[in-house]
C-alpha cells in the first residue's frame, strides 16, 4: 500500500456541474488515508462526485466499491476519475442512485452528504437519512463514515446515531474559516444562528468545526412481539 501522503495524490478533473472538492471532502480524506477501515471490505460510497473519495477507497483495499451519484452526467466524471488514477481492471461498480435508494448490503457506507446546498427544507436531511436509512444498506454490524460541520449540529448527529443503534464517535474535528458561498444564502446564515455552537468568530472572521463521524451498528434482533410480516430482515 502506498505511504499515507501518496494515498491523497490524484490527478481530478472537474466539469462547471461537478462538486469541487471543499475542506469537508479534504479533511473526510485525511481521516480516511489515516485509520483502517477500509481494507477488504464491501463499501458503498453516496454522492461519489469528483471520485476523491473512490479513489481513496480503492487504494486503501476495499474488496469492492459500489459508488452512486444523482445524475449519470455526474457518474461520468466519477468514472473518468477514477479510471485515470486507478484503471479499469478493479471492482468498481458505478450507480446513478437517489441517495438510499439502491440495493444491496454493505460493510461500510461512506458520504459527504449535501448540507448547506442541501435544497431540502430539512437542511440534515441527507444527513438525517444516512443515520435513519443506513441500516438499510448495511450488513448486521456495519459501519458509516461521514463529515459533517458544526453548522449542522455535532452533538445532534452524535445522538442521533445512538438512537438509531450506532455506537457513536467522532473520529477527527478541524477548524476552518467560512466557505464564501455560505454568505451567498441569507436563510442558511438565519439557521445557524439557532445552532449551538455552530461557529466561533475570531478577528471578525467565522470558523466552523468540521468532524468526520463514525458510527458501528450494534448487533440488534427484533423482540419476537414485534410485527414485521414480510420484513424480518427490516431491522
Ligand atoms: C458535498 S458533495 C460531496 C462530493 C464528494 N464526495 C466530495 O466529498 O468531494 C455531495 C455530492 O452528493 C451528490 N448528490 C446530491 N444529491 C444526491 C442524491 N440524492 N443522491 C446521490 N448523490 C447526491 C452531489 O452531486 C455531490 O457530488
């Protein structure tokens, strides 16, 4: 396996609809090249993107790698990344998905989910989901990894998770200035003053926590009281 620095050396390329990667993608990055929880395992990666992630996951030996995106525009780029810095001979598996919304049983999910730019009424809502859903698409005792800001609420996802059957931890926080297209959405500015915590201001300028969360799904068998006619393997 290459050495650490390496793992994050790739060569992107970006269309104008494309996520850029920001700090987020960056710091999930970091966190990713550094701990092991990626070799041999079965990883089903949300909102692919650039494939700065995907790349990642394949050089830190993930037995497979299903990596979904919104569009099959979108999908393109994840592919053409990928492909340019990791070949083809690899199992990969490309999905245009919605989010959740696909097949199969993981050992690991992994995301960036929208937030600011979310466009949901529930700006968490890709966020809440993953936590809520995730089960769904995982294997008894699988595994999610994510970042998040401060901005949506650390202690809220913490808690979340919990309530939704994770062993929860924060692997990583960072602190970095504002991104420029906060102040582009009045609303989004408006939310985060009903926050707790979500930035610290210094010198008149805004700093967000950026945190890489964990989650472990505690081993769970439905009560045999509880009704689940046709859906056993649900829970
Ligand atoms: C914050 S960006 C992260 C991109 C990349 N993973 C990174 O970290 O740089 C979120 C990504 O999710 C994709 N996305 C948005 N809505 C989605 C949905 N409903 N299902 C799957 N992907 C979605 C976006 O196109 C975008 O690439």
């Amino acid at each position: 396996m290459k050495p650490e620095s390496s793992l994050l050396e790739m060569d992107l390329q970006a269309g104008q609809d494309d996520w850029t990667p920001t700090p987020h993608g960056e710091f999930l990055a970091a966190v990713l090249a550094r701990t092991n929880l990626v070799e041999g395992k079965e990883v089903l990666e949300l909102g692919a993107g650039v494939a700065n992630h995907t790349i990642l996951l394949h050089r830190k030996g993930a037995r497979r790698i299903v990596a979904t995106e919104i569009t099959p525009e979108l999908l393109e780029t994840t592919k053409i990344n990928f492909e340019a810095n990791c070949g083809t001979d690899t199992q990969l598996e490309l999905r245009v998905a919605d989010w959740l919304y696909t097949q199969g049983r993981f050992d690991l999910i992994v995301a960036n989910p929208p937030f600011c730019k979310s466009g949901k009424q529930n700006r968490r809502y890709y966020l809440d989901s993953l936590i809520l859903d995730g089960h769904k698409r995982l294997r008894p005792e699988g595994e999610i990894l994510f970042v998040q800001s401060s901005m949506a609420d650390i202690p809220r996802s913490l808690a979340f998770m919990d309530a939704n059957g994770f062993d929860a931890q924060v692997l990583g926080r960072t602190q970095g200035p504002f991104r420029d297209y906060y102040y582009d959405d009045p609303t989004f500015l408006e939310e985060m003053e009903r926050v707790e915590n979500a930035y610290v201001e210094r010198d008149g300028k805004r700093y967000e926590t950026l945190a890489v969360l964990h989650g472990k799904l505690r081993p769970y068998t439905p009560p045999p009281q509880a009704h689940l006619p046709g859906r056993e393997d649900d829970a």
